[in-house]
C-alpha cells in the first residue's frame, strides 16, 4: 500500500467535493441544448440580452478578471461586422488546419438580436 489511511480519506473528501462542484454545473452543460441554441456563446449572448445594463458590466469586470489574456486578445481584434451574429467553426474545418483558432476559421453562422450588447 502507497498511501495512508489518512491520505485516503481526504482523497476521498476532495473526490466528494469535486463530485459536488461537478454536479452543481450538470444542468447549466445542457442549458443551450435545452433553449435549442447552437453553442455556449449563443446562450451567453442571450443571458446578457435579459440582464440589465449594470449586471452586464459586473460580468465584464469578472471576465476581464478571470480570462486576462483572452481579453486583450479581444481588445486588438476588429469589432464583428453584425453585433450579436455569431461566426461557429465546424468539425471538418478543426481536422483540416491543425492549431488553427476560432479566430480563424469560421463556417456556419447564426444570428442573434445584441439589442443589450451593445
């Protein structure tokens, strides 16, 4: 045996807790499946849609926060030609260009009124 009784215990006490935060999120997974949208970020796009304008900026404040380099990476990237028109990469086009980003490839298209994004 490796391991002792009281490492076996907190192993299972972080397991427990990760079972927890894990089963916590299950329902938001199929959110978007649920309201029939394409992706995540056309349930985002949504969320935001319904929330008021303070509560908009809160959440920007937290994503800057949380995804630091993603945000700057936004802030240099030219603004969509139609606001809350989303551009989502298809299978075929990830297998055909290795380390090619979302930025990059775009196939399918869907659309999204952005009258709170704005």
């Amino acid at each position: 045996m490796g391991i002792t009784y009281r490492e076996a215990k907190r192993i299972l006490s972080k397991q427990d807790e990760a079972r927890d935060v894990i089963n916590s999120y299950r329902g938001m997974e199929t959110l978007g499946k649920r309201l029939q949208l394409r992706s995540n970020k056309e349930l985002i796009l949504k969320l935001f849609e319904i929330e008021e304008d303070e509560s908009v900026v809160e959440v920007f404040s937290h994503l800057k926060a949380l995804y630091e380099e993603q945000w700057g990476d936004a802030e240099v990237t030219a603004p969509p030609e139609v606001p809350g028109e989303l551009k989502e990469d298809t299978k075929e086009d990830k297998s055909t260009a290795p380390g090619a980003t979302k930025k990059s490839k775009v196939d399918t298209t869907s659309s999204i009124p952005a009258s709170a994004v704005s």
